[in-house]
C-alpha cells in the first residue's frame, strides 16, 4: 500500500508541476495578452519611435516636452526640432547643456529630466492649459517628422522628475503642493 501511495503522489506532484507549462503554451501567437497597448500614444516613421510623449507645465516659468525617442536604425539620428500645436517651438538642449539631441543607432534617448537632453517651451500658461492635448510634431535628421498627441499636464506627483530644470538663477525649480525635503517636518515622523 505504501508503495502505490507514494505513486499517486509523485504523479500528483509531477501533474501539479507540469500543468502551468503546458497551460502557457497553450496562449499561442494570438494571446489575448499580446495586444496590450501602452496608455500613452506613440507613432514611428522609418526606424525613429516617438513614445511616452507629454508636455509638463509649472505655474510660472518655462513647459517642457518629455518623451522616450527610439531609433531602431543603423546610423544615429538628431532631433532637429519640437512643434507643438498653433506654431509653438521648443527650445532643444543636448545633455549637459552642450548642442543637440542625438539618438544614437539601436539606442534611445529619454527627453527631460535631469542630466538628459531637453525641449523647453517658454510661453505664457495661456497657450498650454493642463488637460489639452497637443499635436507634437518632432523633426529627426533622416527619418523626418514623427507626429503624436502630447496631453498636457503639470509637473507634480510621479511627472515631477522630469518637468522643467532647475532655473537660469541657479535655484530649481518647485511645484505648489509638493514638499521639498527641507520642508517636510521632522516632528511629524513616527518614533520608535
């Protein structure tokens, strides 16, 4: 008896182990699961991909476009320029300040934040209502204009990291609402 009951769990364990693996081969090429989309809109033209694409807004101060530039081709692309809708421009500065934006061959390039490259906008919170969505028109050396909907939206909570930079006078730059670290009291923290 013994011998037929470790059996029957040896194959119980055996089926146990077994049956997630044949349970995922059994989705196939056309998995519900592989026509998930991001919720943020991309477009491509050639082997340039323009992803994660939104405009961040401060109270006062420049907006910035922040996106993931793709380039799936074998020689590196610029961004030559960033056209949001009703003939706005952005401003292109390269990391660290240098000159240009430049993907490079089978790489991509996150745009703004710190220490990567920027497209700054300096115009008046008029042209840029949070909420809007705005036609973005980025430029690239070879593959041409990329067109995507950009939403508009502040520079607070999880888009803060890559709103506007800090400020010409060298102090950076804050959003209402969002404590700083030296503001954020110490005596409201639990002891232990």
């Amino acid at each position: 008896m013994v011998r037929s009951f470790r059996r029957g769990a040896v194959a119980a364990v055996l089926a146990l182990t077994l049956a997630p693996l044949a349970a995922a081969c059994a989705a196939g090429n056309d998995a519900a699961t592989l026509e998930v989309e991001p919720d943020s809109a991309s477009a491509s033209a050639g082997p340039v991909k323009v992803q994660n694409a939104f405009v961040l807004t401060q109270d006062s101060g420049p907006a910035t476009v922040t996106a993931r530039l793709f380039n799936n081709g074998s020689s590196a692309e610029t961004l030559q320029s960033v056209q949001l809708s009703g003939g706005i421009s952005a401003t292109l500065t390269g990391s660290g300040g240098g000159q240009g934006v430049t993907v490079p061959a089978h790489g991509s390039v996150l745009l703004g934040g710190k220490g990567n490259p920027a497209a700054t906008i300096d115009t008046g919170s008029e042209a840029l209502r949070d909420g809007d969505v705005q036609n973005a028109v980025f430029t690239f050396s070879d593959a041409g204009p990329v067109t995507v909907l950009a939403n508009v939206l502040p520079s607070a909570g999880f888009y803060q990291p890559y709103g506007p930079s800090p400020t010409a006078s060298g102090g950076a730059t804050t959003t209402p609402g969002i404590p700083t670290p030296s503001s954020t009291p110490t005596s409201a923290l639990p002891t232990t």
